[in-house]
C-alpha cells in the first residue's frame, strides 16, 4: 500500500509539473508572438481600453487552457496505452506459463500480437526477449516430446551423494518450434511487421529443426552463443547486418547446417566498435555437413578460431572473406571433404595458424588467397599458416597467394599434399623449419632454378626440424 501510494503521489506530481509547464509554455508563446508582431508590423505603443485588455486575457486563456488541455489528454493516453500493454503483457506471459501445452502455443502469437502492436522499441523488445528467453529454458528433446514432467539424476561430488531433479514441460516441443516460426516469419523481408532491427539472444537455447532462410537480423547484437541446433538448419540467404553476430560455443548436430549464399556483417564504420564486434563462430561444432558455399563475409572480423567441422562435407565453395581479420586459427577440419575451391581472401590480416587439415581430401581449387596493394584497397598484409597440420590429402591446383606476405613456418607437411598449379605472388613466402616434410610436391620439385624468388628457404627444399 505504502509503495502504491508513493506510485499515486509520483503520477499526480509528474502530471502537475507537464501541466505547469504547459502554462507557463503558453504564456512565453504569446509574449513572444505579440513582441513579434509589434517589432515587424510597427505597432505603436498606445493604452489599451478595458475590452482590449479582457479580449487580451480571454485569448491568452484559451491558449494556455488549450495547452493543458492537450497535455491532460496525451497524459492519459500514454497512461492507456501503458495499461493495455501491462494487461495484454501479462495475459500473454501467463499463457506461456500454462502447464497445457495448446495453451502455451497460444501465448506464443498472443505474445508475437502484443509485440506487432505495440511498435515502441521498448515494449516490443520486452516480447521478444520474452519468446526468445523460453528457449533459454532447461529443455531435453528426448523427453520435450512426451508426457514425462522431470527427472532425477545422482552425481558424486567432492564424495557426496548430490540428486538432482530436472524439470521439463510437457510435449514443449511443438510449442518451441511455434516460437522459431513466428520469430523466422518476423524477420523475414516480406513480413508485414518486421522484427529485423530488434536485438535477439537465444544464449544456450536449445532449436530443433531451425528455418531462418532469407531472414534478415539486423540488430545491433544477435546472439546465438552456446546454443544447441538439432536437425536440419538452415540460414540460407540470411543476412546478418548488425554490429555483433556470435556464434560461439554453438553446437550442430543431428543434421546439416546450411549458410549458403548468407551474407554476414557490412562495410560501414561505427565511430566507435566496442571489443568483440564482428561476426563470431569460434569454439562451434560442426557434428554434421555444414555449408557456406557463396556466403560473404565483411566487417572488422570473422572468426572461426578454435572451430571444429566434423562432417563428411564441409564447403567454402565460392565464399569471400573481406573482413579486417578473417581467422580460422586453430580450426579443426576433419572428414571427408573440405571445400575451398574458388574462395576469395582478401581480408588486410588471414590466418589458419595452428588449423589442423585432417579431412580425407582438402581443396583450395582456384581459390584466391591475400589481395595485392590497390587504390582503395589496402591489399593482404599477411596470411599465416604457421604451425598448421597438413595430413591427408591436400591440394592447392590453380590457387594463388597473394599479398605482402604468407607465412607456413613450422608447419607440419605429412601426407599427399600438392602444390602443382600454385600461382605464388605475394613478396615473401615461407616454409621455413617444418615439423615435417613429407609428401609434398611443387612445380619445381625437378628443376629447383624455377623456384619463384620469393620462396624461402634457400636452398630448396626447407629440412625438418629435429
């Protein structure tokens, strides 16, 4: 009561000062509207008559009185809107909360209808982070289709006995897929209220059979970090303009993961870009193929450090890396394909140090990699692959190193690993002490004078080291 009488005082304290201010608004304007037209008509200074003076009065009071007027009435339409919101809101929140799952599906759009009418940022942030925050919910997909409501578990910690009770809701699985519907449909250019500029975290959250294609998440922060995608997923001619898109930590599995054509990040510069900004999959697992064929990448950084692709079949087919920093350091490439063939890398900084190339076949066909000083294009300043494993079968027919310098120092060459057909152009190109050197060929292999100057070490070829 205290509380809700403090609210009351606050209210009625705000109202009166929008109202003074409104008077006294007023009076300024009409001061300053009669000064005007005395200085630009030239009227004379003359003592008014008692009737000039009360149609004076009346005028100056059915302004101010109109003014109040208009304040009281936006006031109480605020207040209105305000608690049709709270009232909608909380309907929609409760549903969600329902043990019946027909009724939490019903929250779901009933939430979505409270967002697409109320278009305050604000509000309609308020319901997404709402939506997006159920999948954030502790949530198992092999019990999320039945009946079961929890489950028990018995862990030994530190010598004690701990159990824990996990609970879940009952058949959730249907009502999370209505939450990825409308939020995918929302997001999507044809859709009629559109979604795109809201900021959108699925932190942790677990998505089964996602379908983002051609949407477009155009917050300042998107944030799918340590989330878990089950199925088929597809972001398939998604476009990812925002300041910050993470990844990190994620999880495929269970099906193909598909980001053909995707466009990640954008050429325009912020005054100011806080640490972290870019486009982030690093730390992710691929359990499944995962495709990026066609995709671009722009920005001040694209990072797929620490990544691990497992699949059969992972493609870069045709993709272009244009950002600041383009990183796949300490990727892992395992399967049976991996598909570099014709991508471009023209980022200022590219680096695989420490990658591992475990796949049964890697090929970089026709790919380029580093981009010559240009005007208006600051060209590659170095390409690392210091460090990196190259195991298996690896193939490099047609591709061209470009840029000031690119850098496989240290690197580990065990395996069937070809550099026929490989334009070297950048300034400088090293090989210098390699863990090993085994199976490698180049163009000049039989005839060492053809060596492109500006491959070191001389003399040819490098000696492992130890």
């Amino acid at each position: 009561m205290r509380w809700g009488r403090l609210s009351d005082r606050l209210h009625r304290a705000a109202l009166l000062l929008a109202v003074f201010g409104a008077v006294v608004g007023g009076l300024v304007i009409a001061g300053l509207t009669w000064w005007l037209l005395w200085w630009l008509l030239g009227a004379k200074a003359e003592t008014p008559n008692q009737l000039d003076l009360t149609k004076i009065a009346l005028s100056v009071a059915a302004g101010v009185g109109g003014a109040v007027a208009l304040v009281v009435a936006y006031r109480r339409q605020r207040d209105l809107e305000r608690g049709r919101f709270a009232e909608l809101f909380g309907a929609a929140a409760r549903q969600l909360g329902d043990v019946d799952a027909a009724v939490r599906i019903a929250g779901v759009y009933a939430m979505a209808g409270v967002a697409d009418e109320f278009s305050a940022p604000s509000r309609r942030q308020q319901c997404i982070d709402v939506l997006c925050g159920y999948l954030q919910l502790p949530y198992d997909p092999a019990d999320g289709s039945n009946h079961l409501v929890s489950r028990a578990e018995s862990a030994d910690e530190a010598g004690v006995k701990v159990e824990r009770v996990y609970e879940f809701r009952r058949n959730d699985r249907e009502v999370r897929r209505a939450i990825v519907r409308v939020i995918a449909q929302h997001l999507k250019p044809s859709a009629e209220i559109s979604w795109s500029a809201c900021t959108l975290t699925f932190n942790r959250a677990v998505i089964e059979k996602a379908d983002f294609r051609y949407a477009v998440f155009g917050g300042r922060h998107t944030s799918f970090a340590g989330a878990t995608f089950i199925g088929p997923t597809t972001f398939e001619f998604a476009s990812f303009a925002g300041l910050h898109l993470t990844f990190r930590g994620a999880t495929f599995r269970d099906g193909p993961a598909l980001f053909d054509r995707a466009a990640f990040g954008s050429d325009r510069k912020e005054n100011r870009e806080p640490a972290g900004v870019g486009t982030t999959f690093a730390e992710v697992t691929f359990e499944d193929p995962a495709s990026f064929e066609g995709a671009t990448f722009r920005g001040p950084r694209t990072d797929f450090s620490g990544t691990r692709f497992l699949g059969a079949r992972t493609s870069f087919q045709d993709a272009k890396f244009r950002a600041e920093l383009t990183s796949f350091e300490r990727a892992a490439f395992d399967g049976d394909h991996i598909a570099f063939d014709r991508a471009e890398f023209t980022s200022p900084r590219v680096t695989f140090k420490s990658a591992q190339f475990y796949a049964t076949l890697t090929a970089f066909d026709e790919a380029r990699v580093g981009a010559p000083h240009r005007l208006r294009n600051r060209g590659t300043r170095e390409t690392v692959f210091s460090r990196a494993e190259f195991h298996g079968g690896i193939r490099f027919p047609r591709t061209v190193f470009g840029g000031r310098m690119v850098d496989f120092t240290e690197g580990d060459f065990f395996g069937d690993i070809s550099f026929l057909g490989t334009r070297f152009t950048a300034q400088e190109i090293h090989f210098d002490r390699p863990k090993a050197w085994v199976g490698t060929q180049f163009d000049w292999d039989d005839v060492p004078t053809r060596k492109p100057i500006g491959v070191k070490p001389n003399p040819w070829p490098p000696t492992a080291a130890g």
